[in-house]
C-alpha cells in the first residue's frame, strides 16, 4: 500500500519536474532560433546555409515533452491497470521515435564541417558560438531521453504493482441523514434523541 502511494507521488513529481525541463527546452530552443537568424543575417551567403536542424529537433523534443507530461498529469489523476498499460506503451513508442530522430540529427550530421564549410573565419564568433550550441543540444537531448525514460519505469513499475492507491474510510458507520444537523453526534444525548425519533 505505501508504495502505491510513494511510486504514485514520485510518478506526479517527476512529470512536473520533466514538464519544467521541456519548458526550459522550448524557451531556450527559441532563444538559439532568434541568435541563428541575427548571426545567420550578417552572413554574405544565406542561400548556401543548411538548415538549423539541430534547433528545430531541440524545440521539437521540448513540445513533446510537454505534451507528454501532461499526458502523464492526467494519468496520474486517473490511475487504473488499464490507462498505466495504454500510457506506458505510447509514451514508449514516442521515445523510441525521439531515440532515431535524435540519434540521425544531432549525432549522424557532422554539424561542424557544415557550419565550417559555409561560416569562413571573419565569423568566428558566430562559429564558436554554434558549435558550444551544437554541443549543448546533444547533452540536453540526452538528458530529456533520461528524464522520461524514468518517467516510463515509473509508470510500468506503478502498473506491475497494481493501479490506483486505495483510500480506506475510517469511518465504517453509515451516514445518517435524519440526524439534525444542530445537534452535535459525539454528545452523550445524541443516542437517545436518535432512539426518540
């Protein structure tokens, strides 16, 4: 029973913590857009220039992020064996998909022989600046593949130990509805004004 509710509760705040993250990806995603056309204006050959596959791939992580979360918020609202399976299978599938798109974008490309062969050394600056960029995309995707691929050890480890945590009622009695509701229940003389009425 007690760890339903801590495996329960951790599944809830992981979400929350992961949902953050992905907000934190989108905001800096947009951030490396807006530097990639200021940087990219200045440049003699625009035409030439690959596109920013590795911004959009961080923005796109950060979307699915959060739309995975939420989804994970309102399983967790609502567990049942039933909605774990169907939530842990297709958040899966969404990581094996996130797993080549990461995999053949930030890591298969050489970004760097890209921006070198189009960024000649009059920009230097804008280079390095890329390239520390390009590196941080990968260490952030690697780090949201961590981060939700606990999130769906949770959820299989919550519906392996079974749905949704009970809540036992402490009280037992049922409800008496002829009661008066000025009158308190736990006072001596409420028994006898029962058996009166």
């Amino acid at each position: 029973m007690m760890i339903r509710y801590c495996l329960y509760n951790s599944m809830r705040i992981v979400n929350v913590i992961v949902n953050l993250f992905g907000i934190g990806i989108i905001i800096y995603s947009l951030w490396l857009l807006k530097k990639w056309n200021n940087g990219v204006s200045l440049l003699p050959s625009i035409s030439d220039l690959p596109r920013p596959w590795f911004i959009y791939v961080c923005l796109g992580i950060g979307i699915v992020v959060c739309l995975s979360t939420l989804s994970g918020h309102m399983v967790a609202n609502c567990i049942n064996k039933s909605t774990l399976a169907v939530y842990t299978v297709s958040i899966f599938s969404v990581l094996l998909i996130q797993v080549r798109v990461i995999i053949t974008i930030l890591f298969r490309i050489d970004w760097e022989s890209q921006i070198i062969k189009y960024i000649h050394g009059h920009y230097k600056e804008f280079k390095s600046f890329l390239l520390f960029h390009i590196v941080l995309c990968r260490l952030i995707a690697i780090l949201v593949l961590v981060a939700q691929t606990s999130v769906v050890v949770l959820a299989a480890i919550l519906w392996a130990v079974g749905g949704e945590p009970t809540i036992q009622s402490r009280n037992t009695d049922p409800l008496d509805i002829t009661q008066s509701f000025l009158t308190d229940c736990d006072s001596p003389g409420s028994d006898d004004q029962r058996r009166l009425a």
